[in-house]
C-alpha cells in the first residue's frame, strides 16, 4: 500500500479519535488530546508532512532533529494543521 494513503489513513484516525472533539474550544475547556507516535525519523517525517498537507514529492520541507524524540504539537485548537516540531 502507497505510503501517502497509509499516513494520510493514520492522520484521519488521530483526527477522529482524539482531535475531534477539542477542535473549536478554547485550550481550558479542550479535552486532553496528546498522542504518541513512536517511529523511525523518515516516517516521522513524512506524517509531519502529511499532518500539515504536504505532499511527500515536496522534497524535504521539515527538519525532524536527529535526537531521542521530536516533539509535535498543536498550536491552536482551533486550525488542527498549525504545529510546532
């Protein structure tokens, strides 16, 4: 199966299950809505990419540190696709 619709499949689960109902509230009134992904960078990567619209054949758009752990979060409840890594 094509990378991109895998992700993409993934994205639209995360989305559904733990965004869905924070988007639109104000962050006190939010549930909490972290998730947890543990994968090898590249793939890291390609969903960071994908999370913000990004199509794979872009080239390298984000820089994930070469550390421990990335840290990808929201910055607003309110436009799911702003993050920070």
């Amino acid at each position: 199966m094509d990378v991109t619709k895998r992700l993409d499949r993934l994205i639209m689960d995360i989305r559904t299950r733990f965004h869905n109902s924070a988007i639109g509230k104000p962050k006190d009134e939010a549930p909490i809505s972290d998730v947890v992904l543990v994968a090898h960078g590249h793939i890291l990567r390609a969903f960071s990419m994908r999370w913000i619209g990004r199509e794979l054949t872009d080239g390298v758009a984000l820089l994930l540190e070469g550390t421990l752990y990335s840290l990808i979060r929201l910055v607003s409840h309110a436009d799911i696709r702003k993050l920070v890594v």
